[in-house]
C-alpha cells in the first residue's frame, strides 16, 4: 500500500513538473504585423517608478516554420513568459530599433498591474477596469491583444526625461541558419515613415515643493489649512453623543486644533504608505498623579483642561482617545469617544489635537495609549511621517509641536499644535 502511494505522489510530481516545463517554454514565433494603443489613459508618467501607464499590443504571430506556407499559417496567442521575451519597447524612429531598457535604463515594464495607485491624471477612475492578456476561445482568432505597464524610477527630483514616443518590436536573438532573426526583426513597426502609431508618454517631475502654504493655488505645493481652536463638544450631555462605550459619564469639554494638509493637484489624495490609516503622535496628562513620576501611569483631575492627545490620521479615519476613571478601589471600563466624527477630510492628511476636561469628581484616571496604561510625557515633540499620493509621489512631513506653559501642577506640556514655521516637506525617491 505504502509502495502505491509512493508512486502515486511520484507520478503527480512528474506531471507537475512538465506542465511548469511547458508554462516556461519559449516557442520560436515568427510576427506579422503588430500596433500600439495611442491614447490609453493619458500621456503623463510621474518618474516615482511606482505610478504606471498601460501599454496595450495587438499582434499577429505564428509558430515559425523555415519553408512553411503562408496559406497555412495557424495564428497563435502568446504565454506570458513568450510575450515577456518577444515583445520590446523602443524609442519611435530607428530603422533597428534597440530595447527602452537600454537605453533609458530608468524605464521598467512589467504584467501586473499596481492597483495601489491610479495610471491617468486627467480621470484617476478612467481605464481602472483594464485587465491584462484577457483569453481568447474563437478558433479563427487571428490577433491578439496584451497590456503591459510602464514605469519610470527617477534617481531624483530632476531625473526625468520628457516626452518620448514608443513603439514596439519583436526580440531578435532566435536566429535561423541564415543568421536572419526568425522573429521578424526589425519590421517596420519603428521606422519614421512608419504608417503605424506610436504610443507617446511624457515623464514629468512628481515631487512636491519643500514647503506648504496656506491657500496655496501653486500645483507643486502642499496646500495647509488651519482650524484654530473649536470646541466638539462642551457638556457632559453634548459631548454623550460622541461615546462609543456604556461607562460612566465623565466628558464635559473636549477642545480641538487641526492642519490639515492637502494637494492642490486635481485628483490627487494623500495616502498612508503603510495602509495605517491612523496613528498616535502625543499623549499626555494635565496634572499627573505623582509629580515626580511622569510616567506612572496615573493622572489627577484638574480644574481646567485635564489631558490631550494628538493624532495623525487620512481622510475620514476615526480616532477613539481612551482612557479608565478610577472611582474608589476600582478602574471603570475604558471610555471611547469619536474626536473625528462628522467631519469631510477626503483625501487629505490632518493632525488633530484634542484637550480633554473631565467632571470635578475627586477620583485619578488613567490614559490608554498604543502599549496599554500611559500618562508620562509626549512623545518626541517634532511630527515625522512619511506619505504618499495615489499616483505614487512620496514625501517626508516634518514640523514640531507648540509647547504650552500654562500648566504648573505638572512637568509635562501639551503638544497639540503644530509651529507652521517649522513645517518641512522632503521628497522620498
């Protein structure tokens, strides 16, 4: 039974591997004529190298014979490793044309499409229903059709080429005994009297400028804007409606300060690079419970303001500050409220401050922050993030927080304003 089994698995690896043999194989393929989509989703390339321009091939092949027959001839549909090694770019306008990749070894091409990031500028949603090599089953088929996409990797802000034009030839290295390529190299698919179109693509700069402006009409500029001091809520009842728990009510005033930064770029969002689409920036206690001991993990109830914290977040994310009355022996369950309810942030990055007063009852608390029980000092009082667009363009944020002084019953200081004057835009490449 066992020697069965044996075979069995021996024979199923066999045939696993003849068919990975086959996958691989490169036939030899002559082309009869190919043509180049000349106005998918738009000319303009940002030279990140992750935002992508699809280039649709249609091409007509068939398997070479060396005295085959033209009356003959069964059109065939490529594998993908067959389109990977007979299809090139090139520049539009050689007689013999040379791959893109040697000569603007920036440029790379690849199958699968990055849905991470939109391909058109002008319509970020046009041409997203695009799909790669869809199957044919006609038995007259006799061209066939594939996408592959573009990309170009700048080595910095100023690497980028312009408009270039591009065409497309087939691979020249399977030679018969002749020494004549049997793929067809090097048609007419590239030279400049050519009838068949050519694919223009423009590889612009996507990097933004090094500072933000309020306002800013200017395409390459972070455009800021700045909600200084407003109240979400200022009684116990008021603030109630903003509670996602069933604890007790201890929330009467919650203040909050935004920036809120956008890109002035039609279509364009700012996007996390991590997929997290919030995250802690600062925290902290008003009054905290032993003086010399910030981090205790304990704060008092304060006459005033009682404790902050501050957030990064895109778009409409929530944000659920937290933290645990203590009344008598024991902690209640922790309080949640939805600082960032009901407000329109599409698409753009905001820090939100928040200062939070509790009821006058004489009882300690504690904070919550992303490693559990925490109510020491802030965090490093200097915002860096790192973002991106949808189209790819990445940048460094930097700024530092304005410290308040005007608490004297603790060490500590509120972070939850940003100094515009510090505010730094770094781009990533």
């Amino acid at each position: 039974m066992k020697i069965l089994k044996l075979s069995l698995i021996t024979v199923s690896l066999l045939i696993t591997l003849q068919k990975t043999a086959t996958a691989d194989e490169i036939r030899d393929i002559t082309f009869e004529r190919f043509s180049i989509d000349t106005q998918s989703v738009g000319p303009e390339l940002y030279n990140n190298g992750r935002m992508q321009k699809p280039i649709k091939i249609k091409y007509k092949a068939y398997l070479y014979e060396p005295n085959g027959n033209q009356n003959t001839r069964k059109y065939i549909e490529l594998t993908p490793a067959e389109e990977r090694y007979y299809l090139k770019l090139a520049e539009f306008g050689e007689t013999f044309p040379q791959s893109l990749s040697l000569l603007y070894p920036n440029f790379t091409t690849t199958q699968v499409r990055d849905f991470n990031y939109q391909m058109n500028l002008e319509s970020p949603y046009s041409g997203e229903e695009e799909q790669t090599n869809q199957p044919y089953s006609l038995e007259n088929q006799t061209s066939y059709e594939t996408t592959v996409y573009l990309s170009y990797k700048g080595e910095d802000v100023r690497d980028y080429i312009g408009t270039i034009n591009l065409c497309i030839f087939p691979n020249p290295e399977r030679k018969d005994e002749r020494g004549t390529p049997i793929s067809g190299y090097p048609g007419t698919n590239c030279m400049e009297n050519s009838a068949n179109n050519f694919r223009t693509i423009r590889v612009i700069p996507g990097a933004y400028a090094s500072y933000v402006e309020e306002g800013s009409l200017e395409t390459n500029v972070l455009r800021t804007e700045t909600i200084q001091e407003h109240t979400l809520c200022y009684t116990v009842e008021n603030c109630n409606s903003l509670r996602y728990d069933s604890a007790s009510d201890d929330v009467r005033h919650i203040m909050l300060y935004e920036t809120q930064f956008s890109s002035v770029r039609p279509n364009h969002i700012l996007q996390p690079i991590d997929g997290k689409q919030t995250h802690w920036l600062a925290l902290g206690c008003t009054w905290d419970n032993v003086i010399n001991e910030p981090a205790d993990g304990w704060c008092n109830v304060a006459p005033g303001w009682d404790w902050y914290k501050t957030t990064g977040l895109f778009g409409n994310a929530k944000v659920f500050p937290h933290y645990s009355s203590r009344i008598g022996n024991r902690f209640v369950e922790a309080q949640y409220y939805d600082i960032a309810a009901n407000k329109n942030r599409d698409g753009k990055y905001t820090v939100l401050g928040a200062k939070f007063a509790l009821t006058n009852d004489n009882y300690l608390f504690v904070l919550w922050g992303p490693d559990g029980g925490w109510a020491g000092s802030s965090v490093d009082p200097r915002l860096n993030v790192s973002m991106e667009d949808n189209y790819g363009n990445r940048f460094r944020l930097e700024a530092e927080y304005i410290k308040e002084n005007d608490y004297t019953r603790s060490p500590q200081r509120e972070f939850i304003q940003l100094d515009h004057s510090t505010i730094k835009v770094t781009p990533i490449y």
